[in-house]
C-alpha cells in the first residue's frame, strides 16, 4: 500500500495545475482517512455480528488474554471462532 499511495498522490498532484496541488492533496488525503474509518467500523460491524448470529460467546477478558499472549491455549479454540465469524 505504501508504493501505491504514494504513486498515486504523484498521479494526483501531477494531473492538476499548480494552483490546485494542495487542494487535490487534502482530498487524496481525506479520502484516505474516511476509508480507513469506515473500514475499521464496517470490519468490525461484520466480525460482532458473526460472533452474535453464530452464538459464541467470546469475552473481553479471554480476547484481552489472546491478544497479549498470556494464554496460547485460548488461541486454539479462538482462531477458528473469530475466522468463522467474518465468514
């Protein structure tokens, strides 16, 4: 991604005259900013309801566990609960 947006904010700054670099940058920029947003909230919309539609109950405590690496057994039983659920 690193390649890519840097090419294209080029692409983008280069295809508009001078009077309009900054405005066509802010754009790209903003751009970028809401679609990690959105996609963060919407990712994240769509694994909560695949944990309520399938009826697992995954508490914050036992995620808090997996996530800091405290409890390798969890993660057993946990990745294919959590790649069910974006499925």
């Amino acid at each position: 991604m690193g390649l890519s947006s840097i090419s294209s904010l080029i692409l983008i700054q280069e295809s508009v005259p001078p009077s309009q670099r900054g405005s066509a940058t802010a754009s790209n920029m903003f751009a970028r900013n809401i679609g990690n947003t959105l996609g963060a909230a919407i990712l994240g919309a769509v694994l909560n309801y695949g944990l309520h539609r399938d009826g697992v109950g995954v508490s914050s405590d036992r995620l808090q566990r997996l996530l800091s690496g405290e409890a390798h057994a969890a993660a057993d039983d946990l990745g294919p609960i959590l790649h069910q659920s974006l499925h």
